[in-house]
C-alpha cells in the first residue's frame, strides 16, 4: 500500500467533502429598527452570499419584531456558517434554517408560498389562450381591458415560474413578485 495515501494524524488528510450547494429557507427574528435589514444584507454581500428571495415584515407589533426570510444556496457548511454569522448580529433575537428543521419533522421543505402581479398583453387568440392557462393555474385577473391583463398568483415557487414562462410566448410584458413566505409544519412556532 502506498504510504502517501494513508491517513495521518495532520488535518490535511481530512476527506473534502462534497456536498452540493442546495436552496435553505431561513427565517430571522429581528428588533424592527433602522439599519437592521442593511446589516443582515451586509452580512451576505461582505461574504459573497446570494439571496435567492427576501421577504420581511413586522410580525409582533407589541414587541416590535419583525421577521425576515431568506432563501439562499450553500452547503451544509456554509449554511452553519451563515445562521451562526446571523446569530452575531446585535438586533437577531433568533435564526432558524427551516429547510434543516422541515427534514427533521419527515419533510421535504418547510411550506412556502410566493405572490406574483403578471401583466400580459395580447390581443386574438393569445389574450384567449392568457385567459385559460390563467384559470388552469387559478391565477385571479385583478386588471384588465381590451390591451392587457394583470393576474394575481399564488403559490409555491415553481408554479409561479411556470406560469411566467408560460405567458411569455402570450405577451408577458412584467412580473413583480413579493418572495417566499415560509412556515414549518407542525404545532411548534419558530
């Protein structure tokens, strides 16, 4: 046996691993003060993170929290890495990988939910064919007259980007989306 393969007591033996970056739902309980949502952003472009989706709102008014959910990419490293850089930050009462929670209750993903407005302009058969791809998809027309439409859609991330790739070849002319709302299943809160 080769004696350059074989491991010794230095780190630099340590197998690599390889795991591949996938999408995490994260959720940030935050003080609803100035400056906090630029210092949670800071933190993910100081250290080259991609935000796939951003939501935050105040969720406990009496308290002034707010919540903050964010959908990134990174392995299991590097998701270990963000929650504890997060969890640093002054105003961050709690973080929680819902993704990592979700697989520990027996599921896939925790339940999220996007909105999206999709204007579509048409007119003849494709303003028909906008219409009933629109129903099959219960998208709802909030707007309308003779030139365009706008729909409201709800649902999981790949149906809202099913529907938008649908309606291009029909005369999407924009999208506006709010970004992933996201819960656990389960009696327990955050």
């Amino acid at each position: 046996m080769n004696a350059q393969l074989q491991p010794t007591g230095s780190a630099y033996f340590i197998e690599r691993e390889t795991a591949k970056p996938e999408a995490h739902t994260l959720s940030v309980l935050v003080d609803n003060e100035p400056g906090v949502l630029a210092r949670v952003i800071g933190l993910f472009s100081g250290r080259g993170y991609n935000i796939d989706s951003l939501t935050v709102s105040e969720t406990e008014h009496e308290k002034h929290l707010s919540r903050i959910t964010i959908v990134t990419r990174g392995t299991p490293q590097v998701m270990e890495q963000i929650k504890h850089q997060l969890e640093r930050i002054v105003p961050v009462h709690r973080v929680v990988d819902m993704t990592v929670v979700a697989r520990e209750r027996g599921h896939d993903r925790p339940l999220e939910r996007e909105l999206a407005l999709v204007k579509v302009a048409g007119t003849g058969d494709h303003r028909v064919e906008a219409l009933r791809l629109a129903d099959a998809f219960r998208a709802s027309v909030i707007d309308a007259n003779t030139e365009h439409f706008i729909f409201e859609i709800t649902g999981r991330v790949s149906k809202i980007e099913q529907f938008i790739a649908i309606m291009k070849p029909l005369g999407l002319i924009e999208v506006c989306r709010t970004g992933v709302a996201a819960l656990n299943r389960g009696p327990e809160g955050m």
